[in-house]
C-alpha cells in the first residue's frame, strides 16, 4: 500500500443493480486491489471496483473525458456507464440533460463512447457504442474438464480485457448454474485454459425478444466471483454471439437478477449499442488502516 493515501474519497453506483464503487483519489496501480478489497469489505453489496481520474477539456485522449481502471484490470460495461455518470455529475453546469461522455478505459484501445440523459439529480439512463467482439471461437470440453461432459462445445465471445462463455438453455451444462461450487471451481480452470483478462459465464434462458440471463464473472487481478445482478460486458457478449449466429441485426432484452439490459447488435456493421441505467447512491470516504 503507498504509504502516502490515507483516505480515499469514492462514489457508489447500482447500474441495474451491479454495484459498483468508483474511487476518485489517485491510488498507484500496486494498491488498488488492496483498497477494493477494503472497500468491498466495508460494502458487503460492492461486486467491483474503479479507479478514475477526470480529464480537463482537451487533455484526454480521442476526446476521452474520464480515464477508468478496475481494481483487477477487467473490462466492465456497468463501470464504464457509471464512470460518465460522475463524469456528468462532476460538469453538471456544462453537461446539460444530454450529453455524451468519452471513457477512456485501462488496457482498451480506444475510449466508449457513452450517451446519457439524466432522469434526475441522481439517475441517468446511458447507452454504451462497444466494439465488434475480437472472436467468436468454440470451446471444447472434456471429460478431464467436467467428469459428466459429453464432449460438447460452448461459444466463446472473445472481448478487450474480458471473454464470455455463452451457456443457453438447451445445453447439457444450463443445470450449471444450480450448482455454484462446481461451477466457480469449472470457471477458474477455464480461465487458465483461455488465458483470460477476466472470464464471464452467461446463463442464457430461452425466448425471443426477452430472455433470462444469469451471471458468473471471474476475475483474477483481483480475486473475485460474483453471481451479478446485472453485467454488462456479458449482455454485449450476448447479442454478438446472437447476431453471429442469426448473421442478421438482433435486438435483445436480458432480464437479469437486478433488471433488464438492451443490446443491439448488427454483424455487417460491427456496432453494438448496450442501453441501461446508472444510479449515484452515496459519495463516502474511508480512512486507510
């Protein structure tokens, strides 16, 4: 831990219930995870962590305003919509009710171009434009993988700084799910097999323009699992693998445990628009032991 932090200032937001900490105080890299983890010890319902600093007009890159890292060096979709939420919180006299927000994210090659309306002093719905997925490859399991394997194969949609397995309701390993222990123990050892930033599994129930989606993010820079309320990067994952497979535009509405995302995904053009929500719950410091 640097010596030098002794407190650190940081916001709380629930984007569709993924709670999130965003930490405003400068924290060298070496130290992050250790203030998350004092952070989520402190705030049982935390799922992650954020570190950003504000760019003045013209100083971010690409026309970035804010520049984000997470504690573990993961990509998420939901920390980078809450990031241009305080964003637009912090310029409130500039910003106006609509705007955008570039958000320079950590390890990412370019910054998200984030659009937000605010709904009040506190909420803001966004839409997020993400890249095309860097693949769309196949997993292989094996016996020696998962003893009750029929040798099957899962999608794998393959992101900056995060892969996603798809899971959908027709496959042998949906009933995953119900069983957390196996599961959390399958998603560590995939995550070396992939060699994964970050690895999600994405529960994906049957229907048409709403389906079910339950996750599991793992991730190793920092040390956690998390069954999420909601996860962004994974509804994204989603509606790529969907809009592969339709090879047409697909729309989608993800009902998550914390709410509904929206993703639109077209596979002749690349682009994929993720729409949710963000909330500033509470502005807090905590002194460093």
């Amino acid at each position: 831990m640097d010596s030098r932090i002794k407190e650190v200032e940081y916001c709380i937001f629930d984007p569709t219930g993924n709670i999130t900490a965003l930490v405003e105080t400068e924290v060298d890299v070496p130290s992050q995870p250790e203030v998350a983890a004092e952070i989520m010890c402190r705030h049982s319902d935390v799922e992650q962590v954020g570190f950003v600093r504000m760019y003045a007009p013209g100083e971010g890159p690409d026309g970035a305003s804010v520049y984000l890292r997470m504690a573990g060096g993961e990509f998420c979709g939901n920390a980078t919509m809450s990031s241009a939420a305080l964003f637009a919180k912090r310029n409130e006299e500039h910003f106006g009710d609509i705007g955008y927000a570039g958000v320079e994210v950590d390890g990412i090659s370019q910054p998200f171009s984030v659009q937000l309306r605010r709904e009040d002093a506190s909420n803001w719905a966004a839409g997020v434009l993400m890249p095309p997925a860097k693949s769309i490859d196949e997993l292989r399991m094996t016996a020696e993988d998962y003893p009750a394997a029929e040798l099957g194969t899962l999608p794998v949609v393959r992101m900056e700084g995060i892969d996603h397995i798809m899971i959908e309701e027709k496959s042998f390993y949906y009933n995953l799910k119900d069983n957390r222990e196996l599961t959390e123990s399958l998603i560590r050892k995939i995550c070396r097999v992939l060699d994964s930033e970050c690895l999600g599994m994405m529960f994906l129930a049957d229907g048409e323009k709403e389906r079910g989606l339950t996750p599991l993010v793992f991730v190793p820079g920092a040390d956690t699992m998390f069954w999420e309320n909601s996860c962004a990067s994974g509804s994204v994952a989603v509606g790529q693998y969907l809009a592969a497979k339709a090879g047409e535009k697909v729309e989608a509405a993800l009902r998550e445990p914390g709410g509904t995302l929206v993703v639109r995904s077209d596979p002749d053009s690349g682009e994929t628009w993720l729409f949710g929500s963000t909330k500033l719950c509470s502005q807090l410091s905590l002194k460093l032991t």
